[in-house]
C-alpha cells in the first residue's frame, strides 16, 4: 500500500496533543525507529504542555496510537512516515 503525503501530514498531526488517544490505544507506534509498543511502556514526554510522548525504545518524540485509526502496527505505514519526517 501507498500514503500519500496528504496521509502521513494528517497522521503527523496526531503526534501531539495525544495523552489522550493514547491512553485510549491498545498499540504505540513510533515512526523514528519503526517499532511498536504498549501505551504503558511510555515514560517521557518532550513536551508536558503539548503532550508529545517519547518512544521508550529509541527516545525520540515520534509516537502514534492505534486510537489516531493509522494503522501504526503496519511496518510499511512507519516505514512511510519515517521516511516523510526523517528523510
């Protein structure tokens, strides 16, 4: 499958101001490392005002929740956004 740049700007969008729909989340994913983990795991946030969750695997503040309805469990939609954001 293909995402559109429209696609992986609108899943960006849910990498912030995301306590929320996190906690709402069985599944995490981080589009930095391509990993995924439990909501729980989650220990750090870069940014309290904005909550912006830190991957606890690699750190980085690039988390989604499978509550944002991105398939963040879908190795090749991480790979994309990684991709987009990362270069």
């Amino acid at each position: 499958m293909t995402f559109t740049r429209k696609v992986l700007d609108e899943a960006h969008r849910h990498s912030r101001n995301h306590a929320q729909e996190l906690e709402e989340s069985d599944l995490c994913g981080c589009f930095y490392c391509c990993r995924t983990f439990i909501p729980t795991a989650i220990e750090e946030w870069a940014d309290d005002e904005h909550a912006i969750a830190c991957c606890p695997l690699c750190g980085i503040d690039s988390v989604l929740g499978a509550a944002s309805g991105f398939p963040v469990s879908d190795p090749k939609f991480l790979k994309a956004m990684a991709s987009r954001w990362f270069g």
